[in-house]
C-alpha cells in the first residue's frame, strides 16, 4: 500500500471509526454476524488486497481465472469444481492448497509476478446445487476491494446475478463486470446488444454503469484474445498502488456503511416493536377493566338469584307462621320441639343445599370467567414473536425473555387458581361470616351446614318466642296475634341478616380475588414496562451516536474518494 502521510492519518481515522462502530455494535446488543462484520472490516485494512472473482456455475470462472494469469493454476470442468475458496497469492514456487483458520478457505501460491502485492480469490458459483457453495461466496463478498464479476455471453445477467449483484452493491464493493463466452457471439452486432444489457442490468442494481468487459477465456488459451487484452489493461489501472490504496481504504468504508444501516434498521424496528407492545400492554389494562364490569354485572345477578332464594324461605316462613299461630292450633303450640321441627320441614326446607348450589355456580363461573382472562392474556403474548429486523439482537433476546415472563404469570395463575381452592376460600369467609351472624358455631362447617345453624337458630327462636310465657291461663284475646307479629318481624330481621351476611360474603371475596388479579398483572408487567423506558432511552442515544458515526463515515469516504 502506498503509504503517504495523507494515507497514514486517513487509515488511523479508519481504523478509530470501525472501532467505534464494533464498541457501538456491542453495546447495542447486535447480532453476532454483524459485530464481526466489523471485526473482520478493521483486520482487513492489514491484509492483501483482495481480487474476488464471483460469479455463476458454468460460467467459467476457472478458466477465466487461469487464462487471466496464463497458467493452469485451477481445475477446470463441467461440474463444480471449486468448493471452496481459493486465495492465490505469488510465491516462487508452485504449492499445494494450504489450509487457513477458515475451513472452506484454502491458499493457493503459484510464481506469477502479475499477483505481486494482490491476492487473487477465487469463489464457488453463486447458483452451485451445493447451498454452501452460495453460502461461501456471499460470506466472503464483505472482504473483497475489487470485485470482478463473471456473467456468460450464453445467459447474461441472470436473475441469481442479480441478486448476488444487489450484495455487491449492499456492501459498497468496487465491481468489473466480465462477460465471458464471448466467442458464441458471432457478430459485432449481437456483442453490443450483451454489453448493453449486462450494463443496463448492472446498472439498475449498482445506481451506476460499471466497465464491462467482453472476453473469451477460451479464445485467450488459443493465442490471444482483445477483451482480455482490454481487460488486463484495466486491471493494471486498478491494481496501481495508488487506486490499490483508495480501493482498499475504501472496502472497510463500504462495510460499515452496510453495517451501520443495518443497526439502523433494527433500531427503528424495535422502536416500532416498543410503541406496539406498549399499546397491547395498554390493551391488557383496559381488557381488565371490561372483565372487572362484566365481572361485577355477573355478581349482582349471582346475588339476585341469592336474594330470590332468601325471599322464597321467607314467603314460606310467613305462610307457617300464620297457619300455625292460631287458637285452632293451640294444642300444637304446646309441643315446642315438634313445633321447630316442623318449621325446618316445611319453611328451611332444601334452602341450605340450594344456597350451597348457588355458591358453587357463582364458583364455577367466577373462576371461568378470570380463567379466560388469563388464558387470553397468556395467548395473547406467545403470539407477539418479534421482527425479522430485530431477530438474534439483545434486544429481542430481553423483549421474549420479559414478555415470557408475563406469559408465565398467566401460565402459573391458570395452574395454581383452581375452583376447588376458590371454593374452599368462600367457604372459610362463609363460615366466619356465618359465626358472626349466628354466633358460637363450632369450626369446620360448610356453607350449607352453616346456613342450616343460621336458620335453625331462627327456628329455635321463633319458637322460644312462642312459647315463652304461653299457658292456659295467660291465654288472652290478643296474645296469639302479638306473637305472630313478634315472630314475623323476628324472621325479617333474620333473613335481612342472612342476606346482607351473603352479600358481603361474596362482595368481599370477589373484591379480594378482583385485587389479587390486577396485582399480579401489574406485577408481571411492570419489569417489561422499566424495560420499554429504559430502551426507548437506550434508542434514543443510540440514534445520536449513529448520526454522529454516520457522519464521520460520509466524511472519510469523500476523502478516500479524493485520493483517486
């Protein structure tokens, strides 16, 4: 390389950029294919320079190569014969394939004055039937300062071309497109309508029109052919020291470029990603408050259906009261046992078990109802896979990993909220709540039994209250309507504790359950919320320092530029 003191301080500008743009890289959690991108740009700066033949099976690009430096350096033949890289360089005696650190990277020495200071690398097709062929040649192209590109005078400019061709222009490389095969062209005619549509193609991919080189490596071999003649010329132009120097500084200049875009563009797609998993996250919060509502509407119709039932018992009760509190019955009132009795008979009757009914369908459906929430929620959030653009970043890896996490709560809340826990939970509040109605009931009951203690004890004094003071000689005119007036209003009190101990049985419970719910919602999404705000501000400053290193590249590739 021609170092001159300008070169000297445009290669320590360089190499302090593609430092940067590796610590930049890092820091940001990029793919580990573009961090060495970078890498691989700085350690090219102190190799060979590299002449990369790329181009298509069958094109010829052996026998090009071996025409080019008029020796058989390579195998030539029908099927691909190259499945690896070879990298040509002189040496002062011909050698056998060395391998390299790389294992599909072979060097090859061969005495040829022409690749002083150059290494010739030769590539496997682009379209080979064997896939690591493409692979190889496309994962080598970052590396490559000039770029010569085979097409076949047969086919011209295909569509794999193309699109390997887009590569070339992707990563900024220098390119000599070379259509080779010329000699099937038999007139001046049909040889310029190749060129123009290589340069026209070319041209389409590149955004400028490359030189294009007709050639016959074939007609080379025989004695001589004027494209190659032209070809090497050109060639010679290029590979001077000085356009060498501009190239070669150029190349790492053209990678970062490419690299820095594709930062760029996984920036702006986890920016794209943060603004739509805030608007679901804002989605679940508004989700839970329509479940809440419909929760509560349920509720109030459960409790209806509770209220129904304590209305039935009472119309039953009344019915007894007034049948039974009556003169005509005066013999049955002095028997207070069979009288209690035949109050649990006929006006409890079934309303412990259908309360307890009641329960477990307020259970049944509570339950299902916070299931599907979580269900949905748990659904909702394996269905957010992340970008293409963003895939294999940290930030993909932190996004999957937080919002597993609230995948996970959901998970956890279905497997360990059971209808027998919610069951066995209303039952205790039912119990604690019916001891403080009815007052002394041993521990261990169940809503029914408790209920049934509940209305026995109205029944105990409902019938207490009858008989206490009622003999034959204290019998007057009004004291058997003064008792049904006493025990009707004695069951209202009873029935309107009973209802309101129910109510607030249930309201409790499902304000508890209600409460444990939106807590552990907002436990689960709170780590991924500190995350959005700390990446939006991560993104924010990485914005920044890629203007900044953006511009410093734009700055030095101008200068490069000017060396030519």
């Amino acid at each position: 390389m021609l170092v001159t003191s300008r070169v000297q301080d445009l290669l320590a500008r360089e190499r302090a950029l593609l430092a940067d743009l590796q610590a930049f890289l890092e820091t940001q959690g990029a793919p580990p294919e573009a961090v060495e991108y970078a890498r691989g740009a700085v350690r090219s700066l102190d190799e060979t320079f590299l002449l990369v033949v790329v181009g298509e099976f069958n094109a010829g690009k052996s026998s090009f190569v071996n025409a080019l430096l008029g020796a058989d350096v390579l195998p030539e033949g029908v099927t691909p014969t190259t499945d690896r890289i070879y990298v040509l360089v002189h040496g002062e005696r011909p050698g056998e394939p060395e391998p390299t650190r790389d294992p599909f990277v072979s060097r090859l020495t061969y005495p040829l004055p022409s690749l002083e200071g150059v290494a010739l690398v030769d590539t496997p097709g682009t379209n080979a039937i064997i896939r690591q062929h493409q692979a190889l040649t496309e994962g080598f192209l970052p590396r490559a300062d000039l770029v010569l590109f085979l097409t076949s005078a047969d086919r011209p400019f295909t569509e794999s071309e193309r699109q390997f061709l887009s590569l070339a222009a992707r990563w900024g490389r220098s390119v000599v497109m070379v259509v080779n095969k010329a000699d099937l062209l038999e007139t001046g005619e049909g040889r310029e309508q190749v060129r123009e549509f290589v340069e026209k193609g070319a041209r389409g991919v590149l955004g400028l029109t490359p030189p294009v080189f007709l050639v016959s490596a074939r007609g080379e071999r025989r004695g001589g052919d004027p494209g190659f003649a032209a070809l090497r010329e050109a060639l010679t132009t290029r590979l001077s020291e000085t356009e060498r120097t501009r190239l070669k500084l150029q190349s790492p200049l053209g990678t970062a470029a490419e690299i820095l875009s594709g930062e760029e563009v996984r920036a702006e797609a986890a920016r794209r990603t943060l603004v739509e998993d805030l608007g679901i996250l804002r989605d679940l919060e508004a989700q839970r408050e329509r479940h809440r509502g419909t929760m509560l509407g349920e509720l109030d119709g459960q409790l209806n259906r509770l209220g129904r039932l304590l209305g039935e018992f009472e119309v039953r009760a009344d019915r007894f009261i007034d049948a039974r509190l009556r003169f005509s019955n005066l013999r049955g009132l002095i028997n207070g046992r069979a009288l209690e009795e035949d109050f649990r008979r006929e006006a409890v009757a079934e309303l412990p078990d259908a309360i307890d009914r009641q329960f477990g369908t307020m259970i049944d459906r509570f339950v299902e109802a916070n299931l599907h929430f979580w269900e949905d929620v748990q659904a909702f959030l394996i269905r957010r896979q992340p970008s293409s653009e963003v895939a294999r970043t940290r930030f993909s890896y932190d996004r999957g990993a937080l919002l597993e996490g609230i995948a996970g709560s959901a998970r956890q809340h279905l497997e360990t909220t059971t209808e027998h826990e919610l069951a066995r939970q209303l039952s205790r509040d039912a119990e604690d709540a019916l001891k403080g109605a009815v007052g002394g009931l041993a521990g261990g009951i169940g809503i029914g039994a408790g209920l049934g203690a509940l209305v026995g004890a109205t029944a105990v004094d409902f019938t207490g209250g009858i008989l206490a003071g009622l003999t034959l000689g204290s019998l007057g005119l009004f004291v058997l309507p003064n008792k049904r007036l006493q025990a009707h209003r004695g069951l209202r009190q009873k029935v309107a504790e009973l209802r309101a101990a129910l109510e607030r049985i249930v309201r409790r419970e499902y304000e508890r359950e209600q409460e444990r719910a939106d807590a552990r919602l907002r436990d689960a999404i709170s780590p991924y919320t500190r995350f959005t705000e700390q990446e939006q501000a991560r993104l924010a400053g990485a914005a920044t320092r890629a203007a900044e290193l953006r511009a410093r590249l734009g700055a030095l590739q101008e200068e490069v530029k000017a060396l030519g």
